[in-house]
C-alpha cells in the first residue's frame, strides 16, 4: 500500500508541475481534404477554396487502410500532393492516422491475419516507422491513434486491442517518439467533445499517460455535432481540462448538420447554424490550450454526411455560408488572414450525349460518365460524373459504380436545383485492382436524387 501510495503522490506532483498549454498566437482554421477531389476534379474552385485555410487534413488518404493495401505496398501518392500543396501555399498539415481502432478502416491483411503480440507490434512499428520517416519535417502533427474507446469509455474492440493488448495505445505513441522526436503527436477520439463517460476516461488516459512520461502532445475532439448540441460552457470545460495537463487541443473534424437544429424547413436549420459555429469558435477563443478548428470538408457539394445535411461553411457552389462569416468574426476580428473567396466561375456548357434522363414530378436528373482510358481512371483513383438536375429544390444524389453487376465503388453528393455538377467516386486499392483484372468490363452507373420534399429521379449510364 505505500508503493501504490507513493507512486500516486508521484503523479499528483508532476502533474501539478505540469504548466498548461497556451497558444501564442490566433486560432487556426483547418480543413480536411478529400484525395479525389484533389486529384481530379477538373473544377478549380476546390484547390482555390482550399488555400483559405491555414492547415489541411487528408480526409482518408494518410489511413492505413488506403496508404498500405498490402504489408509490402505502401502508396504515398496522395499524400505527397497535398503535402507539396500546402508548402506551396504557406499552410500546415495535420497527418490522419497512423493506427485506426477500426476494423472496417483497417487493411484487410492486418485485420484478418492470425498475428501474435510481437508480430502485430512489428506491423505497428514498421507502419508508423514508414510513415513519419516519409514526412519527416513535412507534417507537424499528426494522429498516432484515432477513436480507441468506446462510448461507455472502456478500450474499443479491434485488432489492435484484441492482440497487443490493453497498452496499445501507449505503444504506438512510444514507437512514434522513437522515430520522430519533432512532430506533435495527437490522439483523435469521436463523440468525447465535451465531459461524458469517454470523456472522462480519455481525460484518465492523458493524466496517466502525463504522469508515466508517455509522448502525447495533444488530443483532437472531433465534434461531429449531432441533436446534443453542447453549451459553450460545456465545451470550454472539456478544452480546459485537457490544457491544465500541459496539453494542446484540436477541434479536429468539426461539421454541423442542419438535420438536428430543429425547425422544420432548411432556411430556418441553415439560419441556426452559424449560430452553432458560433459556440464552437468563442468556445476554442476562449481556451488558450485550442489551437486550431478543422472544419470535416469545406464544401456542403462534398461532405460524408450526405442527404440534405449542408454541414460545411460553404455552401454547394463554393460560396461564403453565413457560417463562415461567424468564423471570421470570432477568429479573425482583425480581418481574414488568407486570400477572399474566389467569385463563382461562369455557366459550365451544356454535356453532349449520350445521357440518359429520367423525370418524377418537377425533379429531372441526368447523367454522363466521363470516358477515359483505364490507365487514367487508375491514376486519377477515381470516376467521373456529370450531373444536371431540375426542379426547384437541392437534391441528394447516391451513385453506385457496377462492375459486372457487382457494387464497385459508391459516393454521395449534394446538388442545387436546375445546376450541373461533376461529382467524383473514389476507387480505393481493391476497387483499382478489380478494374485492372476486368479491362474489358463495362462500368454502369446508378444515380438517385432525393430532394427534401422526398421526390426522386434516377438516371442510369453506361461507359
């Protein structure tokens, strides 16, 4: 009992010797980037809109699931891109994530291999290894491990934590300050915002982590808001927290949708949304451990959440939302510290035929699939679709890529009515490889509008 005494006295003195981070300068704005949008989407205003913001995420493309398809192959295609985009651009890059508590996220040959502890150890130590060496001096923070607890605050189960073991975590983040003793490493955690049961027990985490000299140089909260709309009280108090044990915080994947603001009819959701960000950005200002807000996208054209839900502070034809606005008068009362906005560019011209156009009520939807040699669609690692929709309302719009009948690949974006739109599906490494093997396959492509009346059109393409 006075080991266990002594060592908890230990502690309590190095954390109370801990001094609290503070930032020395204004709170960044960040962005996460979507590596086909990046790539190939021939319009211009998403790089453009891009240089607004003062660091950049990849959205999926620093993932093991996309950066590592096999234990041979690592494929830093992507990510080199947007690292050398963001240095020209004077911006910051956030790497994003080394180690994901995710089965679904994580490559197929970790997730179904039948490794011991020390051999799944010698995979998580070649990866993290790979990849911080990769960006060495390139990526000044970056996630060592993403959403390890569930929500009752217990470890999350995966294959990290089913092999390794309950230090997992702490071993990811000592092999990553054995090889880069100069990046910020960061743990990431989703619906831990603001004090809750995961909270508490990520908060634990970090003391111990702290108090045992484990590297952790920051956390990420994640703010995916939903219908349990935090205070600004609240949120202070989970940045405030985390900054008396000498930490940084990142609001690191921030998005609003409208869904859940309550009023019946999108102009009134979208009028309570800046007031959301709002909260978000006094709460960040206020707290001097915050650093920086990510916005999960920018554009509500391109953004995970789908259907209607207009998250993003711009809007689907990349124009200022009065979200964005709010950021800047919170953030930057000073004035922007990045370039305008750029204008809209004028009417794309109408797509030649062949399409295929399908009418339900007032909503028309049509469709062209952009014919490119195999070779370009597997460097671009994407599909290309025009869209045009008609009627009087913004559409949702599913599309499904078939290969033989076969789901290829899948992609949601959101469309202003009576407007044309490129939209993107991204082809990941076992998409890619089943186009490789099937060159003679013929790709059909589904589309299904919904507008927010629930009208619906579909459109169906072949190339």
């Amino acid at each position: 009992m006075k080991l266990f005494a002594g060592m908890a006295a230990a502690a309590l003195l190095l954390l109370l010797a801990t001094a609290a981070f503070a930032r020395t300068g204004p709170v960044e704005l960040g962005t996460a980037v979507g590596g086909p949008n990046f790539m190939s989407d021939p319009d211009p205003r998403y790089r453009e809109t891009m240089k607004l913001f003062d660091a950049l995420t990849a959205e999926n493309d620093m993932k093991m699931y996309y950066q590592r398809p096999t234990r041979a192959v690592f494929d830093f295609t992507v990510g080199d891109a947007m690292v050398a985009f963001a240095a020209a651009n004077g911006q910051q890059v956030h790497g994003h994530t080394l180690i994901w508590c995710d089965n679904s996220s994580t490559p197929g040959w970790v997730r179904n291999g039948s490794w011991t502890r020390s051999q799944l150890l010698a995979v998580m130590t070649e990866h993290i290894t790979t990849v911080l060496n990769h960006y060495r001096g390139r990526v000044a923070t970056s996630d060592v491990v993403n959403e390890a607890l569930a929500d009752d605050g217990s470890l999350r189960d995966c294959v990290w934590s089913r092999v390794i073991g309950a230090d997992w975590v702490e071993q990811a983040f000592r092999i990553a300050r054995s090889v880069d003793s100069g990046v910020g490493l960061f743990y990431n955690e989703v619906r831990a915002d603001v004090p809750n049961p995961k909270y508490e027990a990520m908060l634990a985490m970090a003391r111990d982590f702290k108090a045992r000299g484990v590297p952790l140089d920051g956390i990420g909260l994640q703010y995916h808001l939903s219908e349990n709309q935090p205070t600004q009280a609240q949120m202070e108090e989970g940045i405030r927290r985390l900054g008396e044990l000498g930490l940084e915080v990142h609001i690191s994947e921030l998005d609003v949708p409208i869904w859940y603001l309550g009023p019946p009819t999108i102009p009134e959701r979208l009028a309570l949304q800046p007031e959301i960000y709002r909260r978000v950005a006094s709460a960040c200002q206020a707290q001097p451990a915050c650093f920086r807000i990510t916005t999960w996208g920018f554009t509500d054209r391109l953004t995970y959440r789908c259907c209607n839900a207009k998250p993003l502070p711009f809007d689907e034809e990349y124009r200022p939302k009065p979200a964005w606005a709010v950021l800047q008068e919170v953030l930057r009362p000073g004035g922007p510290t990045r370039p305008a906005p750029p204008p809209p560019p004028p009417a794309a011209a109408p797509a030649p035929a062949p399409q295929a156009t399908a009418t339900v009520a007032r909503l028309t939807l049509t469709a062209r699939l952009k014919r490119q040699r195999l070779r370009t669609v597997l460097r671009r690692r994407a599909l290309v679709v025009k869209l045009q929709l008609g009627g009087t309302d913004t559409a949702s719009v599913r599309l499904i890529a078939r290969l033989r009948g076969r789901k290829l690949a899948a992609a949601v974006v959101n469309i202003p009515a009576g407007s044309r739109q490129t939209a993107v599906i991204p082809l990941g490494y076992s998409e890619r490889k089943r186009l490789r093997r099937a060159r003679h396959g013929r790709v059909v492509v589904e589309a299904v509008a919904t507008d927010v009346s629930g009208r619906r059109a579909k459109a169906r393409v072949t190339g």
